[in-house]
C-alpha cells in the first residue's frame, strides 16, 4: 500500500483482498457454533445454577445475553466486511495510530486469559482421559508456586503444544476446522440431553416462576457475565468478517450462529446439571468430570471429542484476535503467528485454573472484572464508526503515521478520556469483589453499579466520547470490497 509507514502495517495487517473473501453465511454459523458449544460456556450456564437460578432463569439470562452482545457483534463486524481490516487497525480510527496499541493491548491480555482457561480445561481432558486407559487416579501433591499437581501441569503443557501445531497453519484451518466439527458438536448436545432426559424419566424445567423476588440480584450480575463472556470478540470480530464474501453473509451467519445455538447449548447444561443431583445425588458442572461417569466406551468418545471441541474453539476465539493485536505492537518486527506463539506463551504464566477455581470467581470477578475493561472501548468503537463517522473511513490514512487518525501525535485524546469515565465507575466494585478482605469499605454505591459493569462503562464512554468528538470532520472515504 503506497505512502503507508512500516511500523503500522504488514501483510497480516493489510486490508484483505477480494480473492481471500471467500467466507460465506454458513462459514460464520459454523463459527459460532463450534465457539459456542464449548466447556466453559457450558460451566457458565452451570455455574448460573450453582449460583441458585432456576433452569427457566438461566436459559432466560443466558438466551437474553446472546441477543443483546449480538448487536456490538453485528455493528463492529460490519466495518470490517466492508473495509477488509483487522480490529487492531480499526480501533486506529477512534483510538490514533499510536494509541490504538492500548485497547489492542487490553484485548489481548485477556484473550491470553481466556485461551489459558481452554487450555487448561483440554488439559483436564486428557488427564481424564489417561486415568481410563490406566485404571487408576492421577496425581499427587501441588507443586510450589503453581499451585497444582505434576500430573496436571504436565497434561496441560502436552495440551498447549498441541494447540501449537495449528498456529503454523494459519487461519484458512480454523474456518476449515469449525466447518468440520460443528455438526459433531451439536450431536453431542443432542446426546446429553437424551442421557439427561433417559436417566430422570423425563426431566423438565420446572413450574417455577421466572420472575422470583431474588431473582434481580443474581440476574445482573449474571446477565453483565454472559454479555463479558463475549465482550473479547464484540470487539475483534472484524479479525473474522474482514473476510466476508459480502455484508449479507456476517450478518446472516452471525445471527443464526450466536444466539440460538448459545440457547440450545443452555437447555442442554442447565438440564444435565440438574440431572446429575438424581442420578449421581450430586449437581456435577464440570463435563468433563460428567463424562469419567459414563460408561467407559461413552467416556473414551466424550473425553477425544471433547479434547477435539477444545481446540476448535479456543483456537478460533482466543488465538486469532490477540495474534493481530500483538502483531499491530510492532508490524514489522511481529507476524501473526508470532503474535499467537506470543499469546500461547502468556496464556501460560498468568496460570489459568486460578480463574476459575469456584464458578462465582469465574463468573464475578473474571466475567464481569474485564467486561468492564472492554465494555468502554466496544462503545467508543461503535460511536466512531457510526455516529461520528457514520461508516467512512478513509483507509489508507490507517497505515500512516501522518494520516488523519494520527491526530497530530499518533494519540486521540478524546478516546482516552472517555475509556477513563467508562472504567473508573466500575474499579472500587471490582476491588471489593476480588480482594473483599482489603477492599471491605468501598461504598454500597460502587457495589451496587459493578453488576452493570458492561453496561455502565459502554454507556459512559460511548457518551463521552460522542460529546468529545462533536467537531470531527467526516472523511470521504474508499470503501472495501464487501458492502
């Protein structure tokens, strides 16, 4: 691309051309199923019942959730169909140059925390998998510093260079590897439900009603969890649609692909959960614990498919997008599969089962801490590509350091202060729900807004950034390939 600056651009970080457009409507529903029916959304759905929902309420919240994040979805995903570019290059837009690597940054730390989750719960699979082919238990006493077993660290090590050997085949294998494993996954579903259904005589959800006094106080909190649970790919999704064959085939894919699916695999988490308590006299949310109780033919199958479905999808969800971001820090010096190798290796020293060691650590601290990070920017973005822009965007000056995105130093202040107002509301609520023994003071108001942490930050920094950017002239555009 003539005029563009080395440090801004490489061939991973280039707008996408017409001859690698080639993802059509049902690669993207492949997508988000094979991202969708995955271990850890299965444990939120489970872990909304542990935390005393009813199956209604879950499937309620969980259901809600998916069709709220969809709208971000659909709303980001659609610059990147239409100009062919990455996330890490279109937060340049509203972020600067030189400042787009903060939220690429903060992206991508969390990426690493969510592909170290998979990793571990794939680790966990094969662990199991071991202790059937043995015939006996696996394990011993936690290591210094690390906090868990040799048996364990030496499964997940085993699972994340595994994962290693699909970074080199770039992310043509993941659009293929997702086509290919979402028709299993979903007969997989169909396969708990029945054994759920067989083993409680025909379990249903429930006469409960949906709407109990208590219910509020669970409900945010759950719902804030479920929306951060997609938070990271609210915002890199262009990383996927910037190759859409056209705008129709994101938008289809996306909306049959996320909310539906995400419901089904709702029924299917919340009825199994419950089904265990009869069958096992104990509610089992892990299912890869579920899976050592099945007889062992069912368990040899659960245990490879599940290992399988692991790599699917944290490959797509967690590796790609920090691949780019990573990649943005430096374009010249890092490539996309530096960028993953980079991710891979983080994902590992932030050691991930501490995450979710309770399903209320994972839900409230985890889910809800970082979706209010990410909430602020998602609103930042949509306000500048829609409102302040209204979808025009002059592409080459996103690859130049002189450019109309580098406002004058590389950094748009207006951006800055508006991540701050979206963020700082929701710091004192996240304090006191990770570290309560030191944070035990902060005000009941912070308390009470941090179960709105998505919505707050996105609120505010979508606000204050509309308000700041009120003079910005609207550029003539080139438009991409995809309208």
């Amino acid at each position: 691309m003539a005029g563009t600056d080395n440090d801004l651009i490489n061939a991973d970080l280039a707008p996408t051309d017409a001859g690698s457009r080639t993802w059509r409507w049902f690669h993207y529903g492949a997508l988000w199923v094979g991202m969708v029916i995955s271990i850890p959304a299965y444990m939120l759905a489970a872990g909304l019942i542990d935390q005393g929902m009813t199956p209604l309420q879950a499937i309620f919240t969980i259901l809600l959730g998916n069709s709220i994040v969809l709208i971000p979805m659909l709303l980001v995903g659609h610059a990147g169909a239409r100009y062919g570019i990455p996330y890490a290059v279109l937060v340049r837009c509203a972020f600067g140059t030189t400042g787009a690597k903060v939220p690429a940054v903060a992206r991508a730390i969390v990426a690493c925390g969510w592909f170290g989750i998979q990793t571990w719960v794939g680790g966990n699979t094969l662990l199991a998998l071991a202790t059937v082919v043995t015939h006996r238990p696996i394990g011993g006493a936690p290591l210094p510093l690390v906090g868990i077993d040799a048996a364990h660290l030496a499964c997940f090590t085993l699972f994340w260079v595994i994962q290693l050997f699909f970074v080199t085949k770039g992310l043509d294998m993941v659009r293929k590897l997702e086509t290919w494993t979402a028709p299993v996954k979903i007969a997989i579903c169909i396969a708990l439900l029945y054994w759920a259904m067989h083993h409680t005589h025909g379990l249903a959800l429930g006469t409960a009603p949906l709407f109990t006094s208590g219910f509020s106080a669970i409900f945010w909190p759950g719902l804030t969890a479920m929306i951060g649970y997609w938070a990271t790919l609210a915002l890199n999704i262009p990383d996927f649609t910037r190759f859409a064959k056209t705008q129709r085939d994101q938008v289809v894919g996306q909306t049959i692909g996320l909310p539906v699916p995400m419901a089904m695999l709702a029924v299917v988490a919340v009825l199994t959960t419950a089904a265990t308590r009869i069958a096992f006299g104990r509610a089992i949310w892990d299912p890869v614990e579920l899976a050592t109780h099945l007889p062992n033919a069912g368990v040899l199958i659960g245990l490879l498919i599940i290992s399988i479905d692991t790599v699917s999808c944290n490959i797509a969800a967690n590796l790609v997008g920090p691949a780019y971001d990573f990649a943005a820090l430096a374009p010249s010096r890092i490539s996309y599969r530096g960028g993953a190798f980079l991710t891979a290796v983080l994902a590992a020293a932030i050691m991930p089962w501490k995450l979710i060691e309770s399903s209320g650590g994972y839900i409230f601290t985890w889910l809800i801490g970082y979706s209010a990070l990410l909430g602020p920017i998602a609103g930042i973005m949509i306000t500048d590509y829609w409102i302040v822009r209204r979808t025009r965007i002059e592409v080459g000056d996103l690859y130049r350091s002189d450019g109309r995105y580098s406002y004058g130093n590389g950094w748009n202040t207006a951006s800055f202060v508006a991540l701050l107002v979206g963020v700082l509301p929701n710091v004192p609520g996240f304090l006191a729900e990770a570290f309560p023994a030191s944070f035990g003071a902060v005000p009941s108001l912070f308390r009470a807004i941090y179960p709105y942490a998505w919505f707050v930050g996105g609120a505010l920094g979508s606000i204050t950034y509309c308000l700041a950017m009120r003079g910005e002239r609207i550029p003539v555009a080139s438009y991409g390939h995809a309208q």
